[in-house]
C-alpha cells in the first residue's frame, strides 16, 4: 500500500520534547511517511534514543540539544536543523511538563492540610513551582515558535501545540499544569490569527489520559495498579480506556497535511476517548 500521506515525504519537522513518550510516537510516524526529523530535547540522550530508532528503520533524523525555555539555545538549534535539512515545514511544540511545586496534594481545600509537612496545600505552591510550569510549557511555545515562524512563513508551513484536557476545564491538582495549557489553546488561536494571511497554520493537540513517564506516578502504583486517580477519570472517559500514543498520530497526519487540513488553523483537537463529551451524568 502507498502512503497515505505522500505530500509529506520529503518534508522536515522539528519536534520539540521528541525524546518523550508522545511526540516521540509522533515523530517516528512522520518519519514513517518520509518526513526527515529534527528532535530537540534536553536532555539530549532522550532525543538520541528517538533518532536512533528512526535511523534504524530507514528514516531520517538527527537529534539536537535544545532546552526550549532558552531562547539563544533555541536560536543555534535552528542553525544546525538548517544545517542539516535546508528548511523547515512543521514544527511540533511537545516540549512541556509539570512540576511538584505548581500541584496540591489533594482535590479540594481543608484545614487540616495547611500544617500537615506532608500535604502541600494551595497555600504552598511556589512562585518558583508555578514560573517553571509556565516558563516550560508556555515561553517554551512561544521561543520555537518565534525562532522557528522564520522558517515556515518560506515553507508556508504549520506548527502544532501540544495542549491537555487540563486546558478547557482545570483537573484538580495541578492549578500550574492546567492554566498553562488553557494558556496554549490560547495562543494556539492568536498564532493562528496573527499568521492567518501567511500560509502558516496553527493548531494544537489536546491528549486525554495518557501512560506516560510524566504522569505515570500520578495513573499508576508501585505495583503498576491503577491509582484512585486513574479509576475516577476512567469512570469519565466513556470509551473506558487511557490513550495510547498511536492513538494522536491520525490527527497528527491530518493536522499536518495541507491537503487534508488545509482550511484548518486555530483549533485544539481532543483526543480523550470522549472524556470532554461526558458530564459525569
Ligand atoms: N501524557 C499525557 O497524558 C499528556 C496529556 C496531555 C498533554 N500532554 C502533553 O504532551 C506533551 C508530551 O507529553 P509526554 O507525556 O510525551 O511527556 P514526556 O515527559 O514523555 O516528554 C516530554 C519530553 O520533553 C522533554 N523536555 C522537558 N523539558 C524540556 C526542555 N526545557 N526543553 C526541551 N525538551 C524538554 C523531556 O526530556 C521529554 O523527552 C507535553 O507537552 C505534555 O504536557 C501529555
């Protein structure tokens, strides 16, 4: 069977948190289709691994260092993709993340917890916790986006966000995690505005719940049982299971195909087995 994508051989996308769980799966599928791959990552041994894997199954990839908070760092990556490809048309903006300080350690407010050392209370989340959350997940967009935006208005090329669930309503527990990513539906849509006459198209992917390194303490137990967590948002989700990181790559083709989505920009996908749909009634 030919491709079922063959306007994308040949084509380069840079993908941002490529060494991870997700965009990893994701760029491996558009090498698949012969698109040539760029993995920014840090740290950098997660993007080998991607690259590596891709290069042993007869695609093209290379694997740069690149922390995407850091603009300069993020300046000399587009140098050495450049380098290497000659161009760049997709950039995949995976690169995000949570952190311990930017969470509580229950739902909702009680006494109790705020003089309990083991509870972090909503009066202990930290400046700190909640900068690094932002900083990774929202300026970590916006730095690829802007070093990367030179490159695709040649190309007329697209950019996809990585968005959660965790943006249209917040999930209890990660006040940082979810404001930033409501953050990039946002700016998901002003991109999407602002290049709307270029030929550049913005959208972003929302995942429901996903196994992932990031969230496997959260879904999973030692003994890799499924957590309250993971029982409560199954009973959510009415197709009754987590995602799996194949379950983004037909959205990913279509998003990234002009021929298929050409129309389309400013949109965040749910990918969630219906988890949005269902009003818990
Ligand atoms: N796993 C889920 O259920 C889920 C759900 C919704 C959204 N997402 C989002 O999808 C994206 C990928 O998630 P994942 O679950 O595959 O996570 P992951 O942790 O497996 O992958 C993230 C990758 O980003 C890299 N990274 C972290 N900080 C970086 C930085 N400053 N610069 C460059 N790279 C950096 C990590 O090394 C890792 O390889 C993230 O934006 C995440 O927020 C995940």
């Amino acid at each position: 069977m030919g491709s079922t994508h063959p306007n994308l051989a040949g084509k380069v996308a840079v993908v941002t948190g490529g060494g991870g769980v997700l965009c990893g799966s994701m760029a491996r599928e558009l090498a698949k289709h012969g698109v040539k791959i760029a993995i920014l990552n840090y740290p950098k041994e997660f993007g080998d691994q991607t690259a590596q894997a891709i290069n042993q199954s007869g695609g093209e990839a290379i694997s740069i260092f690149c922390d995407v908070t850091k603009k300069e760092v993020v300046e000399q990556a587009c140098v050495e993709v450049i380098e290497a490809f000659g161009q760049v048309d997709i950039l995949i903006n995976g690169a995000g993340g949570n952190h311990p300080e930017g969470s509580t350690t229950n739902e909702l407010y009680s006494e109790k917890d705020i003089d309990d050392p083991e509870v972090r209370s909503f009066f202990d989340l930290t400046p700190a916790g909640f900068n690094h959350v932002f900083n990774l997940n929202l300026m970590g967009t916006l730095l690829p986006s802007q070093i990367f935006a030179k490159e695709l208005l040649k190309t007329k090329g697209v950019i996809i966000n990585m968005s959660s669930m965790s943006a249209p309503a917040p999930m209890t527990k990660v006040p940082a995690y979810s404001a930033a990513k409501a953050g990039i539906d946002n700016f998901t849509k002003w991109m999407a505005v602002h290049f709307g006459e270029t030929g550049i198209r913005v959208n972003a992917i929302a995942p429901g719940f996903f196994l992932t390194e990031q969230n496997r303490r959260l879904l999973t137990n030692e003994d890799g049982s499924y957590t309250a967590r993971t029982i409560k948002v199954l009973s959510q989700t009415p197709m009754k299971r987590l995602g799996k990181p194949e379950d983004l790559h037909g959205v990913l083709l279509w998003l990234v195909d002009d021929t298929f989505s050409g129309f389309v920009t400013g949109i965040s996908v749910p990918v969630d087995g219906g988890f949005i749909a269902y009003s818990g009634v």
